[in-house]
C-alpha cells in the first residue's frame, strides 16, 4: 500500500510532529527489545514519554481536535477507544514485556490512524475559526527528550 504524506494544515502540524515522536518511541521499543535490553530499562523510558508527552498530547486532541467531528463519529469512537486501551498498556503493570510490545504495536497502529485517516477528515470538515483555535492553543514546543539511558542505540 502506498500512502503519500498527507499535506496537513499548519494548525494540525504541532501534533503531526508529536506523533512522529510517538512512532520514535514504537521504534525505540522494537530497537530495545531487539538488543536484548532489560525491559525494566525500556519500561522507565515508556512510562517517561507516557507522562509527559502521550498524556498532554491526548488530553489536547480530546478536548479541542475530536470535538471538530461528532460524537457519534466512528472515527472518534475509534481514536478515543485506542487512547483508553493505551492508557491502560501503559499501566499494566503484570507482564511489562506483553505490555511494552502491545505499546509499540497499538501506537504505531493508532499513529498511523490518526495520520492517514482522521485528520484528513477533520481538515474538510473544521471552520477556519476551529483551525485558529488550534493554532493558537497549541504551541509548537520543541521536543526534550529523556536521554540520560539511550537503549535504543
């Protein structure tokens, strides 16, 4: 299947970044598992990005990027059933392994959806003021990332 990178409003950028963050973490997990790397070290470094990128990064598309489309939306049905099922991997607690791998798996999937499916149907549908919004609420940050145990390398 051939996807062509999807031309996004500059409004829905910031989160196209952050998502790509997302997908170095899905990779970071693969490339940790595929050196052998203690899952506790793998752990540390998921649950850090969980805390302070996946959780806000949530928390804005919830209250500002699904509520462009409606509620009854299969779309945003699906997307907020993926972040209820992350959050949950991301606090299971009896098989981290299991747990990390269904992180990677689940994120990329869940990425990847967002991407190529629900924000090219949002950009139709939001108002010049929806997309200002956004603009304006969300900020690039620039990207800190927890450096101090690089496993993946």
């Amino acid at each position: 299947m051939n996807h062509k990178p999807q031309k996004r409003h500059k409004a829905l950028q910031n989160l196209s970044r952050e998502h790509h963050h997302g997908l170095l973490l899905s990779w970071k997990i693969r490339a940790g598992f595929s050196k052998n790397i203690e899952t506790k070290r793998i752990k540390i470094y998921a649950d850090w990005f969980f805390e302070t990128h996946l959780i806000p990064h949530f928390e804005m598309e919830e209250a500002h990027i699904f509520t462009i489309l409606n509620e009854d939306s299969d779309l945003i049905k699906k997307a907020l059933a993926d972040h209820r099922r992350l959050k949950r991997l991301f606090t299971e607690s009896d098989d981290e392994a299991k747990a990390l791998s269904k992180i990677e798996e689940e994120l990329d999937k869940h990425i990847r959806f967002e991407e190529r499916v629900l924000f090219p149907e949002i950009q139709k549908v939001a108002t010049e003021a929806q997309l200002a919004l956004i603009e304006a609420i969300h900020q690039d940050d620039d990207f800190i990332d927890k450096l101090d145990d690089e496993f993946w390398l």
